[in-house]
C-alpha cells in the first residue's frame, strides 16, 4: 500500500506515498511542542488555549526514506467545532474538509495532568474510526505531581498504542517517532481501538439507533454508536440524514431515546458527554492514582494575588510599566554600540567610493535609511523577549482573565483579550488569533480595533520622538519619564480600542456579545529554548524586513528626493539671497525635488497638526509600513547635510527651525501630536491585506482604514491646536 512503482522511467524508481499524522488535542496540550519536536520546525508555542489557529504542516522522515507529513492542529474539546479554528481542526478530521482528505493517523496529545478531559476527545476520535496513537505529554509535571499513570493498563483498555512523553524535555520523543513510523504505514488498515460506549449502562439507550445505522450504511459498531449518541444529543447531527431513506423512522427513534434519557432525570442535550465520562472515569479510575490534595496548588495560591480584584490590576500596570522601563533603558548600551558601527560603515563607504550619485545613495539614501530603522534592533529584541515570558508563563492569560469582567462591560467578550494582546507584537497575528473568538460580531469587532494596540513596528516610532524630545528625568527616583511616556502611547492605544468598540457596536457592529469562561492554565516556568527561538525569529523578521522594504523604499525616497537637481536659475536665486543676508532655508534643494514637491502638496492638511512637509513625505512612505517615516526622516535630513557623514537624526529633528519664522520644526508637542497619529492610523498594508483575508472581503479593511485615519488626524488635530492654545507649542 505505500510504495507504488513507477515505471515510467528507464530506471525503476520507487515513489513512496506521504503518510499524513495530524496532531489533535485538546489547547494548551502541547500539540505545537510536540510538532516542533518531530519535525524540528519553530511554530509558536505559549502558554494559554488557542495559541494555533491554523493548519501547520513540517516534514519528518522515516525507516526507508518514507516520508511522514505531520499535520499541527489547533486545539479542540471535542469533534464538535464553536469557533473559526476549532472547524478547521474538526473538518479534516472528521474528513469533511474540502481540500483534503482525513490523516492515515491521528496522534492524539494529552495533557496527562488532565487526562479525563483529554480522552473525551481521544475516544470520539477513536469512535469515528481513525487509527489513533495517544501520546501522554507533560509526563515531567506528573512526576513533580506525583501522579502514576498504568500506560499499559490505558493501551490495553482504548486497544491503542500509548506512549509517555514530555515535549518540554524531549522524553519519549523517539519512541513515538517509532510508534508513529510503525502504525502509520499500516494505512486503512492500522485501525485500532475500542469503543469505549459498549461498557456503559446507560449506552443501552442507543441500541436500536446503533442497529439501524449499521443498517443504514455504517459498518463498524463504534462509528454507529458514536453517531446515534451525536443524534440524539445534536439537532445539527440529525439534520444531515434528513435527505435520506427512512428518516421518519430514525426521528422516531431518536425520540424515543430522549425519551428514555428524559426519564432517568438526563437532559437528552448531555447525552454524549454523560455516557463518555461514565466510562472514561471508571478507565481513569482504573488507571491512575492521584496523589491525595496536599491542599491548594501552587499556581492557586499564585493566583489568590495576581488575579485579585485590586491587585491584580495594580500588579498588571506594575508589571507592564517594569516592561516599558527595562526596554528603554536596558537596550541603550546596545543601540549606541549599533550607531556607531553604522557610522564607522558610512565613512568606510564614503572614502572608497568616488564622490557622485552611487556614494550619495549608498551613504545617504541605503545605510542612513536602514541603519537608522536596524539601529532599534535592541529594543524590539526586548520588547519580545518580554513577551514570550509573559506567553510561556501563563500570566498573559491572567490579564486576560482579570480584563474579562472589563470587557463584557464594553461590549467586547472576555476572548478577544488575547488576541489584543498579541497585537502588540503585530496585529497580523492579533488578527488571525481572533478565529478564536466563537461569535462572529464579537470577532469582527476585535479585528477592527485590534490595529489599535501598539505593535513592535511603532517602537522606533516612538522612541525617536522620546529620545529627541523627552527628557531623561527619573519621577520620585522610580519611574523613568521617557519610560512611563512609552508606556502612555501603548496605554493610549488600549483606551482607543475601547472607545472605538463602544463607538463601532452602537452604529456599525450591532448585535450580542457572548460570555465566555476562560480557562486558567497553571503557571509553568517558561521553557528558555522556546523563548531564545522567538526573540531570534522576532529579531530576524525585523533585520529581514529593514533589508528588503525598507532598503527598496530608501532607494526610491534617495532618489524622488534628490532629483531633479535644481537648475541654474534655482542656484542663483539662492546664491542673490544669501548675498542680500537673508537666511537661506537649508533644505531648498530637497524642497524642489519630486519627494519635496510631494510633501509640500498635503502640508496644507497636516500643517494643522503641527507636521511640516518633511514629515509629510514620511507620513506617505509608512503606509508601506510604519517604521519607515525613520529611515525616509533619516534619509532627508543626510541629504540636506550631506557634508557631514550620517547626521544624528535625533540632533538633526532637535535643531531644525521653520526657515520664515526661526521656529523650532519639532517641539515636545510636535513630538506627541505625531506619536498620537502613529498609535492611531493604520498605516500598515499586511494588516489591511490581512483583514481582507480573514473577513473575506474589501469593505472592512477599506472601513477600517478610512475610520482609523479620520481618528488619528481628530485626535492629532486636537491635542496640539489645545497644546499650542495652552502654550505648549514652543
Ligand atoms: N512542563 C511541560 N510543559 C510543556 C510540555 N509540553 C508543552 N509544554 C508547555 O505547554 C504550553 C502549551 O504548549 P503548546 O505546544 O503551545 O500547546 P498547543 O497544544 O499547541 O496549544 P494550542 O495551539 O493553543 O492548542 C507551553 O507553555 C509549553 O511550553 C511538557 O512536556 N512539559
Ligand atoms: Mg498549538
């Protein structure tokens, strides 16, 4: 069956057939861990439920070369789907995805600490009759639990391979390589397990529907039990053989069923889950032995505090305000250290190439542009490092949790809290970890203010303009100003989000939130090889992304502004002014190129929220994506001083005056106006392509793009025409 010849050829060559192995369980099980473990791939990891949203699929390669295709899945509770990701997860097993066909073998991960709510799946996927391995992971914790499982005793019972692991350390990695290598080869024919319905006395209940299902077209004995339990507790399960012979006298049955479960005191609805765990706790009971409670746990104990109805929040802002201050003060010595090697470069570049148009562009438009975006490489290194902890914890559930409350008050449900969250990242995952989120108004309003939250790519943003305009001053010695103004911009988007979802569901979004009961993870020390991956791929994307966008842009900006060259009239206009005395501005050249003219064009409408059209063009160029109005700022002020080999840009905005009235260009106020702006537009093209793709359509990433501006530009035009009323405008 897996090796079919091809003869084609002359030579004789073997194509072995792909064996396709999905990863099931339940969230936060291990499912990715265990994937990345056999496939040595670096998907993400963290420690809460919903972490995969979508289908991954690496490469593992067995005894004769054959090839494995190990398929990770997003977590579920059982075969039948509440959200966007767990429908993914259910439609390929239970084969009714369109695009592909069910797996030769399903691994199911089990958190062994929870087990009992584990084999609720396993055995449902044993019912629908797929050959199942069940790989028991966090054996480490159940050894520190003191919690003995009889993995022979569970095999024999389910009549499945068994196999103990621990994803984290890497235990038991090999034998379920071999387990797997072993069954999957086996094809249609390695199905195993029992039913574990039979033994149940309740089951009896189903024995007529079970008869006329095999009657009706399924042969094995589980697949009909596992059906009739699905019809009588599933209206949506009877519906589908509404168009099939004898449906009369399946209703009828199935009636009679409810009838039945209604007289012994069972609501028909928990038909299924009633007669699962009666058996699953009589195996569980067989099988492992608890230790006796040695009083509350110590995640527990953890939680009494940290989730506390006064502290926790208080610990909350705490603990982020810690965050925000370690990631401006730690990344200094760093990023000083990456200016100056920057620097050094320039000049090496400047003294080995003639002087002309290839050095400008490479010194002026390429290593200022990226060098002055690459330069906050350590901060976003933090910044995810930061992150990943806060994931791999446990403690981002918390906030999560502790927000719940918060977020029913607004109309929101408590599970678009993680994928806010996540937006700080980037809001592209934030997005796709909204297919999490059960309702469907509740997840089209956490897309849409989901942009909100401040995402790695607003960092360099914001630092410039703090460290040019914010100064270093410690706040009764604890609280570092430039750090607590950082912290204020992420607060500020949070408190944008908010006001726009009360906004968006009164006009745009109507409809119902749903609750939702979020579950606790316990807290784990994280595991610092899954974190050291995360920082590095964080900090990869990053340099990867300055080289190609932000390279090309700096190009294309190098040239639209430093052609045309201004012509002899132009020279000599300038020349006559310089020689009557007046102050020459000293930006003419740039002022008449293509990326001037530009600028110049919608100063007019930006003037309002004190940007000149410098800051005009860097406005247009970070729609390509956020970061850049650094390097196209960086890339302006070089050329204007291109004597000097790379400006400090933040000198440069610190000294530049309005050639008419001597004013400064940027002030405090400017510096926040533009920060404002920043946290509010969503000028960021992955993001509206993203949305397109998750809402399938073009009228709300448009929607989304267009309110977002009109906020932005409100907001901007307010606090600096307030400021500037007050007197802060100098
Ligand atoms: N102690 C311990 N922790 C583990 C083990 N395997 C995974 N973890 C941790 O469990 C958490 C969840 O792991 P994931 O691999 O993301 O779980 P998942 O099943 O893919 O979760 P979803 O994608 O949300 O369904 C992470 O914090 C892991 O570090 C293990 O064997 N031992
Ligand atoms: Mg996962």
């Amino acid at each position: 069956m897996s090796a079919e010849i091809n003869t084609d050829s002359s030579r004789v060559e073997i194509k072995q057939r792909v064996v396709r192995v999905a990863l099931a369980g339940n969230p936060n099980s291990g499912k990715t861990s265990v994937f990345n473990a056999l496939t040595g791939l670096r998907q993400k990891i963290a420690n809460y439920p919903g972490v995969t949203v979508e289908r991954k699929s690496g490469m593992l390669t067995g005894p004769d070369r054959q090839p494995f295709e190990i398929i990770d899945l997003p977590g579920i509770y059982s075969l039948v789907p509440k959200s966007l990701d767990e429908q993914i997860a259910v439609d390929i097993l239970t084969g009714t995805c369109p695009v592909e066909p069910p797996p030769d073998l399903v691994v199911v991960v089990a958190d062994v600490t929870n087990l009992p709510r584990n084999l609720y799946l396993c055995t449902q996927i044993i019912d629908i009759g797929l050959p199942v391995i069940l790989a028991l992971n966090m054996m480490d914790v159940a050894r520190k639990k003191n919690l003995q499982v009889n993995v022979e005793g569970l095999a024999r019972r389910l009549n499945i391979p068994v196999v103990p692991i621990s994803a984290k350390q890497m235990e038991g990695i090999d034998e379920l390589k071999d387990t797997i290598f072993l069954h999957g080869r086996k094809g249609a024919n390695g199905r195993n397990g029992h039913s574990i319905l039979k033994s149940v006395e309740l089951a009896r209940v189903c024995e007529p529907l079970v008869t006329w299902f095999q009657e009706h077209g399924i042969d094995s004995p589980s697949g009909a039990y596992a059906e009739a339990l699905r019809v009588i507790s599933q209206p949506q399960a009877l519906e589908r053989w509404q168009n099939r012979n004898g449906r009369e006298e399946l209703s009828g049955l199935v009636q009679k069923a409810r009838q039945e479960l209604d007289a012994r005191g069972i609501p028909w609805k928990q038909a299924e889950v009633r007669i699962r765990y009666a058996a699953i706790d009589q195996i569980c009971a067989q099988n492992i032995t608890q230790p006796k409670s040695t009083g509350s746990e110590l995640s527990e104990k953890i939680d009494r505090i940290l989730t506390h109805k006064y502290f926790g929040p208080v610990f909350m802002f705490l603990i982020l305000a810690t965050i925000f201050q370690s990631i401006y003060t730690w990344a200094e010595v760093p990023m000083t250290a990456i200016e100056n090697a920057l620097g050094a470069l320039g000049q090496q570049v400047e003294q080995l190439l003639p002087p002309g148009p290839l050095q400008d562009m490479l010194v002026n438009g390429v290593i200022a542009g990226v060098g002055a975006v690459l330069v906050f490489l350590p901060q976003i290194v933090f910044l995810f490092f930061f992150l990943a902890i806060l994931e791999d914890t446990g403690y981002l559930a918390r906030v999560a949790f502790i927000m719940d409350r918060f977020m029913a008050k607004i109309g929101l449900s408590g599970q678009s809290v993680i994928p806010l969250l996540s937006s700080f990242a980037c809001a592209v995952p934030g997005i796709m970890a909204t297919r999490t989120i059960q309702n469907q108004r509740d997840r089209l309003l956490t897309i849409l203010v989901a942009p909100f939250m401040s995402c790695s790519a607003r960092l360099p943003v914001y630092t410039l303009m703090i460290g040019a305009f914010i100064p270093g001053i410690w706040l009764g010695g604890i609280f570092y100003l430039p750090g607590l103004v950082l912290l204020s911009m992420y607060l500020l988007g949070m408190v944008a989000a908010v006001v726009a979802a009360t906004i968006l569901q009164k006009f745009v979004v109507k409809g119902e939130s749903t609750s939702y009961i979020m579950e606790l993870p316990a807290y784990r020390m994280p595991v610092w090889r899954f974190i050291f991956y995360r920082v590095y791929e964080a900090g990869k994307a990053f340099v990867t992304n300055a080289g190609k966008i932000i390279m090309a842009v700096s190009i294309v900006l190098w040239f639209l502004a430093s052609y045309p060259k201004p012509d002899a009239k132009h020279q000599q206009d300038m020349l006559a002014l310089e020689k009557s005395g007046q102050t020459v501005d000293s930006f003419h050249e740039i002022r008449q190129s293509y990326a001037g003219r530009l600028g110049q064009l919608i100063e007019p409408v930006i003037r309002p929220l004190g940007f000149d059209w410098k800051i005009g063009i860097g406005l247009i160029t970070s729609f390509a994506a956020r970061e850049v109005i650094v390097s196209t700022l960086a890339t302006i002020y070089n050329l204007q001083d291109a004597d000097e080999t790379s400006v400090d840009l933040r000198a440069a905005l610190q000294n530049d005056r309005y050639p008419d009235t001597g004013k400064p260009v940027f002030t405090p106020l400017v510096a926040i106006s533009l920060m404002i702006f920043f946290v509010l537009a969503c000028q960021c093209m992955s993001t509206l392509a993203i949305v397109r793709r998750e809402t399938n359509s073009w009228r709300w990433p448009v929607f989304m793009f267009v309110y977002m501006l009109i906020f932005a530009y409100v907001a901007s035009f307010t606090v600096f025409q307030v400021g500037t009323a007050l007197g802060f405008g100098s």
